[in-house]
C-alpha cells in the first residue's frame, strides 16, 4: 500500500507534520521541496530575442525536401 506523508527536515532531523505512522519497515522515496523560491535563471537576459515565430512542420518539409 502507497502512503504519503509530510514531513520537515530541520537540523539534520526529519520532523513529522502527524503522528509517527505505524509502519515496521518500508522502502522510501524521499523528495526535498526547497521553501525559499529559486534565482531567476540567467537565460532571462535572452527574453524576446527571438522574434520570428517558425511553423514546425514546414520547417521540416523544407529540411526534408533538401534531402531528396
């Protein structure tokens, strides 16, 4: 059986939201969330400096025709 539960890691120590779950033994999947929000990345100086819009598809006949 599937189970989630939320929990905090503070100080090198997981805290749990609930109760303890009354579990003996399981295999984990621990997945970290940072609270604090991400840097924005540095590819945001490239913002609107493509300007053309390209349909894909004729994009590809055009490549594919220069193959023939």
């Amino acid at each position: 059986m599937l189970k989630t539960i939320e929990a905090y890691y503070k100080n090198g120590k997981i805290v749990y939201k609930d109760a303890l779950p009354k579990i003996k033994t399981a295999k984990l999947f621990i997945t970290i969330i940072e609270e604090k929000p991400s840097t924005p990345s540095r590819l945001g100086r490239f913002r609107g400096i493509f300007k053309e819009k390209i349909d894909g598809m004729a994009y590809q006949k055009k490549m594919r025709s220069q193959w023939s």
